[in-house]
C-alpha cells in the first residue's frame, strides 16, 4: 500500500521531529546534504534573481543557502505548511519566513524568478499539484529547482542504499526522535518517482528546458526546469 501523505499527517510528523531534525539530516547523509544544497544554489540562481521562494523549507537550510548567494538586493523567502519547522529556521537567519502550504502558495501569479523546493515536493499529497502551483508564482522566463533524494540505479550502489534506508535510517531514527517519521522518510523515497519520470511530470505541469543532474552516485537528483517567455509558446 502507498505511504499516506494526508497534509495534516505530514504536518504533524515533521512538527514532532523539527527539534532533532536538522542534526539527524546531518548525521544521516554524512554532511554531504550541504554540499547538495551549495550545488543546489550555484546551479539555480542568478545574479539578476531579485524574488526568491524556498517551498517547503523546513528548518531553513536551502533558504539561508540561497540568502547568502543572492544579491543583497534580492527578497529570499521561506515558505512551510508546519510551524515548529519555521520556528526552528526564524533563528538561522532574518528569512523571511511564510506559513503556507505548497499546494495553495499565498503569492500572487508571476511573484518570483526562483522556486526551489528541497526534499519537500515528494511530501506533498499530489506533488503534481504542487509543480503547477510553483510554476504558477513564477514569473515568465523564471526557473524551478528541485532537490530530492532517488533510488540509484548501479546495482552495488542500489543494495547499499536500501539496507540504509529500509533498516538503519528508520531504526535510528525513532530511537532519536522517538516517532517513526523517518520509516516514513524511507518509503517516501522508495516510492518516489525516478529522475525521468519527473522530468516528465515537470513538462506536463507546464515547465520547458526540464534538466536533471544526479549527485553522489544517484543518492540525490537536482531537477531544474523554466516557464517560457510567453513569445515562446504555442
């Protein structure tokens, strides 16, 4: 059976873990989820970005990220649907940070020149819905980044990586957290799309010049797509 991603379920399980989330992010993946996030930056932004959103942003990583790498002029915002999560990002940095859903952004059409969405769009009860809202915040010629864990596909890599992810992470997980978010966190990877194939949904929710580039051996994968100038539609 697929793993439920009812919002309000999803909402309370990432409340319960946001005071031990960001170490066990850290220990989990060794501190190379830093290294993705930097790579994350320098591939997305612009120098010309002067609207940034971060969607689901959690405790505030990628968003302080993208702050210190952007313009001193630009306007980097953090947006999440759970509080405790917010709380914990308000003390890394000025943000600003948003309450709000990924599925019903509280941002006018054609807001920002930058979304990015760092392991968050597989969270969401339809992701689908979730890349038509961001496309829709995004200006014309504007771009969407996406960061997210996948399955590798060398099959010595793949072996490793599912014994993590299906008996270490979790055991660990609740024996630090005391919930069994991080059984979920398995699954929802597990379960989650290969890199073409959401490159594909990212063409069907409207996006153009959809690229992916896979990170440590296929652990991660970095999606970066457009919204076309309106002259090159059609």
């Amino acid at each position: 059976m697929p793993v439920s991603k009812q919002t309000h379920r999803i909402q309370s399980m990432f409340g319960a873990i946001a005071p031990v989330y960001d170490a066990l992010n850290h220990v989990f993946s060794l501190n190379i989820d830093k290294i993705w996030r930097r790579f994350a930056v320098r591939s997305a932004l612009k120098p010309t970005d002067r609207h940034i959103l971060d969607v689901a942003c959690g405790t505030g990583d990628l968003t302080e990220a993208l702050r210190q790498a952007a313009s001193p002029s630009a306007l980097v915002l953090g947006s999440d649907f759970c509080e405790p999560m917010l709380r914990r990002a308000a003390r890394k940095g000025p943000g600003p940070y948003v309450l709000g859903d990924g599925l019903h952004l509280p941002f006018p059409d054609g807001s920002f020149d930058l979304v990015t969405i760092g392991f968050g769009l597989r969270n969401m009860e339809n992701y689908r819905d979730g890349l038509s809202e961001m496309r829709r915040v995004l200006k014309p010629g504007g771009r969407l980044a996406v960061l997210d864990f996948t399955t590798p596909r060398n099959i010595l890599v793949r072996t490793a990586y599912l014994l993590y992810f299906q008996h270490f992470l979790p055991a660990i997980g609740r024996l630090v957290s005391g919930s069994d978010a991080y059984r979920y966190l398995s699954r929802s990877v597990l379960e989650w799309p290969d890199p073409r194939e959401l490159a594909r949904d990212m063409k069907r929710c409207g996006f153009a010049r959809v690229r992916h580039a896979e990170l440590s051996f296929g652990i991660a994968v970095l999606h970066i797509a457009e919204v076309t100038q309106p002259e090159e539609r059609g």
